[in-house]
C-alpha cells in the first residue's frame, strides 16, 4: 500500500484469513479511510467479514487460482458486481464470491442495519399498535 502503483487504489488483494484479529470496526473504518472498498482474499476472517458488510466494505473470497493471478498482476483493473456476487479480472475471469442477501442489499442500497431498521419504521410502529403489555 505504500508503493506508488498503490495509490488510488481501492481494492486490497490480501493474503489468506486476512482480518484474523480484528475484532472490532477499527479495522474496516481504517481501510475504508485510506480508500479500500473492497478486500479480495482467498480467505476472511469471520469477525472481520462480518463488520466489514456493516461499515460499507466488501469482503470478497475468491479461489486461490484468481488470488494467484492477482497477486502476479498487480494494480490491475477488477470489476466487482455486488448484484450478482461476481469478481471479472482483466484476464476475462470471472468468479463468484459469497454474500448474504441481506449484507448485499445494504450495501446496494447504501445503508447499514440501523438504516434499515428506519426504512420498515412505519411498519414497526404498526406492528407495536396492535401489542399490548404491561410494564
């Protein structure tokens, strides 16, 4: 990242289980800040992976044939398709990578879980109407 060819970039090629240790959202909001928006690995970690989705960054794993290819190919153009799950390298490949419905429709949308939640509010205080307790 600190090479010339680097700069700009916002995708990080990373090495296997990248984020293990990275148990809070400092990680993602560091690499967000720098410009990453999105972390291609042959392996994520979970923890990592998951804050990553709720702050906007796409964790994205991929076989270890593409990784190789990327990482004998660097600074080269990807095009990633949250819609369809698909990573396409300049060499034509193109390859699926896992995401949950709900972590790509926030990211689609431009939300995070909170936003969400404000989008169904109507429907939540409805629901809330018809409920009756007592505290």
């Amino acid at each position: 990242m600190n090479k010339a060819e680097s700069k700009g970039c916002e995708v990080l090629v990373a090495g296997h289980n990248f984020g293990i240790g990275s148990s809070r959202e400092h990680a993602p909001w560091a690499l967000l800040d720098y410009g990453i928006r999105a972390v291609i690995s042959t392996g994520i970690a979970d923890i990592f992976g998951s804050n990553s989705l709720k702050n906007g960054l796409v964790p994205i794993v991929i076989d270890k044939e593409t990784h190789a290819w990327l990482v004998s190919n660097p600074g080269t153009d990807v095009d990633i398709d949250v819609m369809k799950a698909t990573l396409t390298v300049a060499n034509g490949k193109t390859v699926e990578f896992p995401i949950d419905p709900f972590s790509r429709y926030c990211l689609i949308e431009g939300i995070d879980q909170l936003g969400f939640l404000q989008e169904h509010e109507d429907r939540i205080r409805r629901f809330e109407e018809t409920r009756s307790w007592t505290p």
